[in-house]
C-alpha cells in the first residue's frame, strides 16, 4: 500500500521548515547578503507554498487557523511574479 500524498506533503512541510530555520539561524543579512543562500531560500519557501496548495480542501477545512489564501498568494507570487 502507498503512502497517503497529504501525509507526504505534511512530513515533507515540516522537514523544510527545520531547513529553513536552519538556515534562518545564519541571520537574514547572512541569507539575503548570498545569492545562493537567498535562491534556496526562496525555493525552500516556495515548495512549501506548493505542497501546502496541493493539501485537498477538507485538510485546509479543519485548519482554518492557517491563512490558505496567504499562502496560495505567496506561491503565485513567486512563482510568477
């Protein structure tokens, strides 16, 4: 039997959270002062946003302390913008 997607996209939200807090420890001067460590952390953030709008509805229902549309906004933001 195959692992539920939404569980997947949950453990894979949380494993790049701690990425991104790692890598938030170096400062935001640190991050945002490299190129490289911006683009990854851009990506980091984006990927987030995308699993979190891949997360069926009924998920999102019983979540509703999370702001869904801030963050499907943010996707489309850097995905497009």
């Amino acid at each position: 039997m195959s692992e539920d997607p939404s569980r997947r996209r949950l453990a894979y939200i949380l494993d790049t959270i701690r990425l991104i807090q790692d890598q938030a420890r170096s400062g935001r001067e640190a991050v945002l002062d490299n190129p490289t460590e911006r683009d990854a952390l851009l990506w980091r953030l984006y990927t987030v946003a995308d699993a979190a709008h891949q997360l069926p509805d009924d998920l999102k229902a019983r979540h509703r302390e999370i702001r869904w549309d801030r963050v499907r906004g943010f996707r489309n933001i850097a995905a497009h913008g």
